[in-house]
C-alpha cells in the first residue's frame, strides 16, 4: 500500500492540474513530467491529509491497496504459494 508520510511522499501526491504525464503501454510506465526541482518543492509543501475512513472498505482499501505498478490490488492477494500467475496480454 501506498503509505503515506512526510518523508515518503510518492508522485502521485504531487501531480496538479495541467502537469503533463507520458503513458508508455509496451513498456509499461507512467511518468510525470516535471522537474526535479518543482517535485522537490512540492514535496515539501505537502502535508498528508486528514484521515477519511477509520472502519470499513475506505479503511482497509487506503491500507492494503497497491500502487499501479503492482497491479492496483490488495495486499493481501498476493500469492504466497503456488504458481505465479502470467501477465495478461496488453491489446
């Protein structure tokens, strides 16, 4: 899950409106193009939000999901024995 605090601020929490971000589908990355300078002033001018949920799927979901790169599930799903499942196929 993506865990925030102040010392580990991904750059998901620090896109804004008309950032330009590349989508690359065949090698499967997403970036976010802005300096490293304004990112870095950002990142020090966020501060994390108020918590929303305290129980429930809110709860669990802000605690267990994964990034985009990870695939956007639980945790908790991961296989921890057995066969790794394949990629599927990107169209």
């Amino acid at each position: 899950m993506f865990r925030l605090n102040p010392t580990s601020v991904g750059p998901l929490a620090l896109v804004r409106n008309g950032d330009k971000i590349t989508l690359d589908v065949a090698a499967r990355t997403i970036n976010l193009d802005v300096p490293d300078a304004e990112l870095a002033k950002r990142r020090a001018e966020w501060k994390q939000p108020e918590t929303r949920y305290e129980r429930g799927y809110g709860w669990m979901f802000t605690r267990h999901i994964q990034q985009a790169n990870e695939g956007c599930d639980f945790d908790f799903l991961k296989p921890v024995f057995g066969a790794p499942v394949k990629e599927p196929a990107i169209y």
